[in-house]
C-alpha cells in the first residue's frame, strides 16, 4: 500500500485527534523519531519480499523496546503473511490488518485503533488475522532456528537431547501455528526468525 493509498484511508477516519507521518523504512523512521516525543500509534507496512518481512520482525521487536506504550500494528499483504510474523515476532501486536481487506473494513479498523487507541493496552484485543495461540514456543523457535542453518531432525534431536519424534512433533506444531504446509514455507519463517536481534533469540531459545 502507497503513502497516498494510507494518507486517504486516514482521511476518511473523521473526528480523531492523529496527524500521520509516513516514512521510507525503519532506519529513517528511528533516526528521525531518536529525539523526539513517541507516537501513540505506529503502523508497520509490510511488502510481500524476503527483505521486508525480515525488517518488519527487526523494527517491531525494537520498537516494543524503544517505545513500549506504542500500539503496534502490522499492516501485512494478507492473512496467511499476517499470521505468520505474528507467530515470529517475539513481542505481541495490538493489531494485524490486512491490505488484501476492503477498503471500508480497513477504514473501520483503522477508525477503531485511533477512536479506542486507551483500549487497547492489551496485546491482541483488535487481532484480525485468527490464531490459536500467543506464538510458537521456545523449543518450536529453537528448532526452527537449527533447521535455518541446515540441522536435518536427526541432528536437532542430538542438539537438543530429544528423540527424532519428540522434534519432529514440535516441527509439525510450528506449521501449524505458521499456516505452512511444507518444509520450504518451514524454513522461510526460519530465514525470518533469524533475522531477529541476538538478544531476541537467546530470550526465546
């Protein structure tokens, strides 16, 4: 979704006391918020590229961090990309929109998250895309992490002191909770989660 394409939905959100500010990519926006008073809101547009959803894990993680009374908000392709940084991401997200979602009902969420943005301090109240859990586990993301260096199950299992079919449970839970069907959709959440600061990684390993 363009800049303009955002500009005009939030035109039509009548009544709210926000101003947008749009930015090229994470970089510019911490250089340019560093010295600044943080923003209620913070809307991450993701494409549909490698190098984009890895930076959308990056920045959001960071953001949690640097403004942790931010509402998060994902504005992914469609569902299935929503749902999987969701379950990627190693902090939560007040909201998942989807760009593949009717303009009105984008307008409607976006009017909700800036009408109610004092009801939302609780992560996944506004949650679009459906998921039944709050994300993969330690040893679901730990797996994912040797399979993204090339540890076939065999050699995760002696990695991690489990048998082979204990591994290969947790692999099949991960694609589930990810919506992915094959092990090349497996080990591209896996080329995601990598992506994620080292910090990250330790915390949830």
């Amino acid at each position: 979704m363009t800049k303009l394409g955002l500009r005009q939905l939030f035109s039509c959100c009548s009544g709210t006391p926000y101003q947008l500010d749009a930015f090229k990519d994470s970089g510019d926006w911490f250089a340019r918020r560093a010295h600044r008073r943080p923003y209620d809101i913070v809307i991450y547009s993701v494409a549909v590229t490698r190098q984009s959803r890895q930076h959308s894990i990056y920045f959001l993680t960071h953001l949690a961090r640097k403004q942790p009374d931010a509402v998060r908000v994902l504005l992914a392709d469609d569902e299935v990309q929503g749902k999987l940084i969701h379950h990627l991401l190693p902090v939560p997200l007040h909201a998942v929109l989807c760009k593949s979602s009717s303009v009105e009902k984008l307008r409607l969420q976006l009017n909700a998250l800036m009408l109610q943005k004092e009801s939302l301090c609780r992560p996944y109240k506004t949650l679009s895309c459906r998921s039944g859990s709050g994300g993969l586990s330690p040893t679901e993301r730990t797996i994912l992490d040797y399979m993204g260096k090339g540890l076939s199950i065999p050699e995760i299992a002696i990695r991690m002191a489990r048998n082979a079919k204990t591994i290969r449970t947790h692999k099949f839970n991960a694609m589930n909770k990810l919506g992915v069907r094959t092990d090349t959709g497996l080990l591209c959440a896996a080329d995601i989660l990598r992506y994620l600061p080292r910090e990250s990684m330790r915390a949830g390993c």
